[in-house]
C-alpha cells in the first residue's frame, strides 16, 4: 500500500483554507488544517507533515515568522509553500 504524503494548510480565511483541502484531498494527499501560525505550530508538535502551506498575510504570526519557528522547533526537515492571498 502507497503511503500518501501529508499537508498542513495554514490559512486565516476559511473558504480559501477550505478550497484548498477539497482540492488537495482530490490529489490523494492527507490534509491538517490551521487557522493561523499558533495553530499550525500546535499541529507540528502532534504530526509531522511531509509539506506547509502558508498563507503569508495573516494577523498575528504571519508565514515567514511560522515558518521561522517551524524550523527552529521542528526536528524533521519540510518543504514550505507560500501564499500571498492578492488577488483574491
């Protein structure tokens, strides 16, 4: 049996972080979901995703300073995806 890859969505806007785990989960991956960069280091320390995708703008601890912590605090190495939401 093929072990799909995990996915941790990290966006503040609901229907966007929704639309991506329909689409992901369509793919074949696994897919967390957090809110915002608290959350997603929440969710790090109980699995560990093979891949982050990071909404950049969001209140509090945007995606480059998740990302930060993300790699300072995790052992296992990822791969990070960002999003600036313009456009929308």
């Amino acid at each position: 049996m093929e072990q799909r890859s995990n996915v941790l969505v990290v966006e503040d806007h609901t229907g966007i972080r929704q639309s991506l785990f329909e689409t992901l989960t369509a793919l074949g991956f696994v897919v967390g979901e957090a809110g915002d960069g608290e959350e997603a280091l929440v969710r790090l320390r109980m699995i560990d995703y093979d891949a982050v995708l990071l909404d950049i703008n969001m209140p509090g601890m945007g995606g480059i300073e998740t990302c930060r912590r993300i790699h300072h605090s995790s052992p296992s190495p990822h791969h990070y995806a960002y999003s600036t939401g313009r456009g929308r």
